[in-house]
C-alpha cells in the first residue's frame, strides 16, 4: 500500500506545500480492486477515481479524523485541504515488491495450529468441532491458555481460563463462532447440560496440518476484484500469451511491410544483373562495328593515297 502527493503549493512569499497528508490501510482484502486510485480536492470535497474503470466517488464525509473506505481500502486524511490537491493510492501496485523466502528448511513450516479442541468422551450430546481458528494479526498473550467451555444448557455456556482464572459466558448458536484469548472456535451440534469442550496448546502439533490446509485454501480464496489467487494467475498468464501473439503479428506485419517497401525500392535505384549484362554485349557489338567502319575509312583512305601517288 502507497499513497503519494502532488499537491498545490499555496500563494504565500514563500512557496510551500500545505501540511495536509492522506494515509491508507487495508480494512476488508476480499473488497481490493486491481486498480491504482486518484484522490483529489475538488470544491472542498475529496474525489476518488479508480482508474482502471474511470469511477468516480466523492467522499463528501473525509475529513481529518473522519476516514473514509472504499472497495476495501480505508483512508485517512490529516491537514488543510487546498483545492486541486492530488494524491495517489496505490493499494497493490506492490504487492509482490517485497515477497522473499523467510525459511530455508521444511521443519520451520508452521503446519499446525497453536490450538487445538477436543471433546471429552463423557459428553451426552451432540456437539462436534467444525473450526478453530486463531485471530490475527497479533499474537493474543493467553493464546495457549487451558480454557474449558461448559455448557449450563442447550443453548448457554461459560468459559474459564484454568491459567489465569478468567471466564465469559454467552449464549451458543450452532455454527456460530465462540471468541476467547485470540481464539474462535466453531461447534456444530446440540450440547447436553454439562457437556465441555476443551481448548489448550498443541503440544508438538503432530499430524495436525491445519494451517498449511488454510494456505492452500488460500488460492481459492477471493481476494482481488472478486476472483481468487489462482484465477488471477491465469488471467495473468493469458494476458501475457494475448500480447505476445499481437507481438508477434505485428512483427510479422511490419517485416512484410518493410520488404514491400525494400523490394520498391530495388526496383527503382537497384540493378538487374541480367539487363546490366544485355546491355554489355550490345555496347560491345556496337564499340566492333564502330571499329569496323574506322577499319575500312582506314583502307579506302590509304588506296586513294596510293593512286594519287603512282598518277
């Protein structure tokens, strides 16, 4: 995410650009546009324009203090705005500038989740564990806690922290998640009064490849003008193909176009060894009869120099 100015320097003695400057964050990546945005002041008011389409939004409620979103992308403004300010957001234009390999060795690949939940053989309902995800992007402190969730009733439950001592209680929805010390865990089912559910450390996280599944979920994932990463790759890659074909035409066109224009020219300034040759020969015959004529002039002049001599 980049967000640059090119802002109206105000009329003073002293030219200087006014204290006014924009920021922008990610708020909802499943709402991220493939596109550059134009932010502009325009009568006092903030105009967005995508670029990649031309659609313009005016964020008549931006103002400093009062953030903005738009397709996912939040932004923030601070300062005086001045009348034909500019700034550009550019919220994945660098995506992949700064990616690099962080591990060199397979063993330092965390497949397996922090957490882990399980149910205790004694429950008499129902329950199942659907999920358990762990909230990001910062590390809750109580994360690996022992925690127990009991269930007082079909529909109710109370949580308590066996480390530190907290508890919460709220009310269970099948399928709806249940938050506690930077975790989410999903249950499916109905409990009985008295049933639990604990949720502890995943101690060595053997045979647990949770977190490698959710990145490979990833790929599959919307996240960039509502397709998914492998989408965009192939949308990628036949772009690429696309203007390498029109590449390749146009090569294709131009060389034909530019032996036309040289065989054109042969044919006006170049030379056409058989005609030079013909024209050899001819001026050839021509230079022997001349020398032919001269021969005989030569003849007929020296006889008469003989009869004028002997009269």
């Amino acid at each position: 995410m980049r967000a640059s100015s090119s802002e109206t320097p105000q009329s003073s003695s002293v030219a200087s650009l006014p204290a006014e400057t924009v920021t922008a964050s990610f708020s909802d990546t499943t709402q991220l546009q493939a596109s550059d945005y134009r932010l502009q002041v325009v009568g006092g008011n903030y105009v967005l324009t995508r670029l990649s389409d031309g659609q313009q939004t005016t964020l008549s409620s931006l103002s400093p203090g009062n953030p903005a979103t738009v397709d996912g992308v939040t932004i923030s403004v601070s300062g005086t705005p001045t009348n034909g300010d500019t700034f550009m957001i550019e919220p994945v234009h660098y995506g992949a500038n700064a990616l690099s390999v962080s591990i060199g060795q397979p063993q330092q690949i965390a497949a397996a989740s922090p957490v882990r939940a399980s149910i205790p053989s004694g429950n008499s309902g129902s329950l199942s564990v659907a999920s358990l995800s762990v909230a990001g992007p910062n590390r809750n402190a109580n994360l690996s806690d022992a925690v127990s969730v009991n269930f007082t009733g079909p529909t109710s439950y109370t949580i308590t922290d066996s480390t530190n001592g907290a508890s919460a209680s709220g009310t269970y929805t099948a399928g709806q998640p249940i938050s506690f010390n930077g975790w989410s865990l999903t249950l499916l089912g109905t409990p009985a009064t008295g049933d639990s559910v604990a949720v502890g450390a995943n101690s060595g996280g053997t045979g647990d490849n949770t977190n490698a599944l959710a990145l490979a979920q990833l790929q599959n994932s919307n996240l960039i003008d509502g397709g998914s990463l492998g989408s965009g790759y192939a949308s990628v890659v036949a772009q690429v193909g696309i203007m390498t074909a029109n590449a390749q035409a146009d090569q294709q066109n131009q060389q034909a176009i530019l032996q036309s224009a040289t065989n054109a020219q042969s044919a006006v300034s170049g030379v056409n060894l058989d005609e030079e040759a013909s024209k050899l020969m001819q001026y050839q015959q021509q230079y022997q009869a001349a020398a032919q004529v001269i021969a005989i002039a030569s003849t007929l002049f020296n006889q008469i120099l003989s009869i004028a001599s002997t009269a």
